[in-house]
C-alpha cells in the first residue's frame, strides 16, 4: 500500500518545489506515493461536501478558500465529525480531478487516491460510525 505523506507549500514556485518532493519521495520508495491538493488542503476538506467547482475570486489562492468553507458547510469543517464523509469526498474529489502530469490543477485534489486505500482498511468501523456522527450540514 503507498504510504502517504502529507505536504503544503505557500512559495512564490510551489510545484517546482513540490515535483522535487514527488521525486525524490516516489524514487527512493516505490510504496510511497505524494498527493496534493491545489492549492491547499482545503480543497479537501470542499469535497465533503459539494462536487461542483465553486466559483471564488481566484481559485488558485489559498487566502480565498479558507474562509470559503463556513460559507458553505454550517460551522466549518469539523474535524472530529465530518471525515465520516470520506466516502463522498473521495468520489466528489475523484470525478472533478484534472491534472497535468504530477501537478492537479486549480481546484483539484489527488487526496482521494489516499482515501480509497484508507477506505479499504476503515469500510467496517466507518460503517458502525455512520448514525453517531453527522456528515457536514451543506448551506445552499
């Protein structure tokens, strides 16, 4: 199983710096493999909730999606509750992902690729968890 390994670059050349990590990473271990969200982790976090692309101001600045996320799931992301939507995030992720080689492109996020091999080991207790906790309330 490709062991992941979780990164966020905020430089003024952040793939540049991030295709460096891809290789070195993936050609010292061929068991690991890096994902990316671009450009930050929040576009995630986005996909628990919605499939479409929002439309932001610049959807390649992290300063835009940040805040964007209580605007659209009631009280932000929890942490605690709502990874119980990892199903949905990784098929939400998976059917709008575009990428250009290593790199996803704006609004994209390759952290599906993690969730469905996570998916593989937490599908039973995931199950069990499903009526204690609540997926994100979507704000339409």
């Amino acid at each position: 199983m490709p062991k992941p390994i979780k990164f966020s670059y905020e430089k003024k050349e952040p793939f540049r710096d991030a295709f460096y990590v891809i290789i070195v990473c993936e050609g010292t271990n061929p068991h690991w493999q890096v994902t990316q969200s671009n450009p930050c982790f929040e576009v995630w976090l986005y996909f628990h909730a919605k499939v479409q692309l929002p439309e932001l101001n610049d959807i390649t600045k992290c300063k835009y999606w940040k805040p964007f996320l209580p605007t659209i799931i009631q009280g932000g992301f929890n942490s605690d509750s709502h990874p119980i939507s990892i199903e949905t995030a990784i098929a939400n992720a998976k059917a709008t992902c575009q990428e250009t080689g290593y790199l996803p492109a704006p609004g994209s996020t390759q952290v599906w690729r993690i969730g469905e091999e996570l998916l593989t080991f937490i599908k039973k207790d995931l199950d069990k968890l499903k009526p204690v906790f609540s997926a994100p309330t979507v704000i339409e």
